[in-house]
C-alpha cells in the first residue's frame, strides 16, 4: 500500500500525466478505469438532463471501442443510424457537425452494429444482444436511452435487473443511458444527486458505475433568456457570451473505485466532444490500485513521447 506522503502526492502525479502528454484522446485516469474496465459483465449509467452529453460520452467512448478493434452494439432509440454515425464521423475527423452534414463522407466501421429500432420492448433488447454477441462476439452494448424503452412505465422497476443480470451472463459491458428528473431544473444547485437517478427504481441497486452529467452554461443560457423577456421594457441586455468551447462536470455518483468524485472536461459543442482540461484534483481516495495504474500511465506517457 502506498504510504500517507505518497497518497498525498497523487494531485502531482496525475498533473505530471497530463502536462506531459494527453493521453488517451485527453481523458482522465478515473473516467478511464470506470470506462475501459477489464471486468465485464458491468452494467454503466449515463444520466442527465436531454441535450448536456449523455450520447456524446457513449459515442468516445463506443469510438474508442471499435478503434481498439472491440465489436460494439448501439440501441439508437433517440437519434437513428444516420445522425449516429454523422456524431462519429464528426468525432474522428474532429470537425464541426454541421460541416459533416454537407459531406459525402459517413463514418464506417465493420465493428460498429446499430440497431435503430423504435421504442423496442425489453425483450426484444435483450434477444438482440444476445444473437450479436454470439454471432459477433460482441464487447460492448451501448442503450440510448432507458425511457424509450417500449414497456418502461410498465417494467420499469425489472429493466436494469435484467441487464445487469444479462452483462454477467454474456461477459460483457452494457453502458445504458437515462434522463434524470425534470425537479434538478427547480432547484438552486441544478448537479444531479443520486437521489435524482434513484427515483427511476432498481438503477441504483443495479448498476455497477452511475456517472451524471451537468453543465452550467445550457442553464445560464436558458435564465438570461428568462430575464430578457421579463425585463424587455426596461431595456435589459443580456450580457451572456454563447461559446463553443464550455466546462462539463462529470459527478461520479457511484463507483467500485469510489464516488462523490467530480471530473471537469470542456466540451466542444461544434463537434459535441469532450476534451482535456485539468484532472489534478479529482480524486478524493486512492487505493493502491489506482495509485499504481497513475504510476504506470506516466511511463506510458513517456514512452509515447520518446
């Protein structure tokens, strides 16, 4: 086990990780270990409110998957084939999305299967899955999202148990994605808590990794717009810059590794991407594991850069 002065110096640690070199397309360590797990049969939620980067976090990481020669399914309840792949193709040439829709290009990729069905029932999912693995050897099973699932209102309280049981029974990894409750809208610290993912029954008890997204700006936006209608007669003018480049919290909320844990990375709206930003505070807890994969990653930093 490490020693109290090396858990302290971890900070510096990570820091030296990433003033280095960015390695693996710019994420953190932790968001890293939660996503690239070797344990499978783990059951992963993304939870938010529509729009903040649910899907986008799904998509890295379903490119980082299929990059690394890993067959990936996606359930695109919400988006269909096309925009899907329209996000990817905008992720690995790194441009704007609206550039990719004027292009002839699609992004293409023999270890990507997607399945676009509308609002399939549970079962369906699930015998789904388990033809693709089978026939495909499929790793990774991405749903996107929960609350399009056909029979949610009436099932909803066995869903997560039955994917969770199906990721142990396949050896894979499921990473489902779910809104979180419009109530966070009407308080003061709009970040999703626990209790906001809870209220949808078993997801809590039955994920492995619950991971919420937050960012400020879709909010700022979103009041300024409020105060300008209400203060229209007296001239008000807003003072609020739209950038393309905004801060996106990532709140670990449960975890094998620990939770109440926060990552801060910018996002790029343009090209709906996460990118690096600083990583050297966010870990509240370190076990030895964690502090030996921090030791590891900067020599492999440093090797990539020799």
């Amino acid at each position: 086990m490490p020693s109290k002065q090396e858990r302290l110096e971890i900070s510096d640690i990570l820091e030296d990780i990433f003033d280095k070199s960015i390695c693996k397309n710019g994420r953190s360590l932790m968001l890293d270990k939660l996503l690239k797990s070797k344990n499978q049969g783990e059951l992963i939620v993304f939870a938010s409110r529509p729009n903040v980067g649910k899907t986008s976090l799904a998509l890295e990481t379903v490119y980082d998957k299929i990059n690394n020669n890993n067959t990936v399914l996606y359930f695109s309840l919400d988006l269909g084939k096309e925009k899907l792949k329209i996000r990817l193709q905008a992720i690995d040439k790194d441009i704007g999305i609206q550039s990719i829709k004027n292009d002839n290009q699609i992004f293409n990729n023999k270890n990507l299967f997607i399945d676009e069905t509308t609002y399939p029932s549970i079962n369906n999912i699930k015998d789904q899955i388990k033809l693709l693995v089978n026939e495909q050897d499929i790793k990774l099973v991405v749903i996107d999202y929960l609350q399009l699932i056909n029979d949610f209102d009436i099932k909803n309280k066995t869903i997560t148990k039955q994917l969770k049981l199906l990721a142990l029974e396949l050896n894979i990894q499921i990473i489902l994605l779910s809104q979180v409750k419009r109530r966070v809208e009407k308080r003061v610290n709009r970040r999703p808590i626990l209790s906001d993912v809870k209220s949808h029954n078993s997801i809590e008890d039955h994920a492995d990794t619950i991971i919420a997204i937050y960012r400020e700006d879709i909010y700022k936006e979103y009041d300024e717009q409020i105060k300008e209608i209400k203060m229209m007669n007296e001239n008000y003018k807003s003072e609020f810059v739209n950038n393309l480049i905004v801060t996106s919290e990532l709140k670990i909320l449960k975890s094998s590794i620990g939770s109440n844990s926060t990552i801060k990375m910018e996002f790029n709206k343009e090209i709906a991407k996460f990118i690096y930003e600083d990583y050297s505070h966010i870990i509240s807890k370190v076990d030895e594991e964690l502090y030996l994969s921090a030791s590891k990653a900067i020599k492999d930093c440093d090797d990539l850069n020799e």
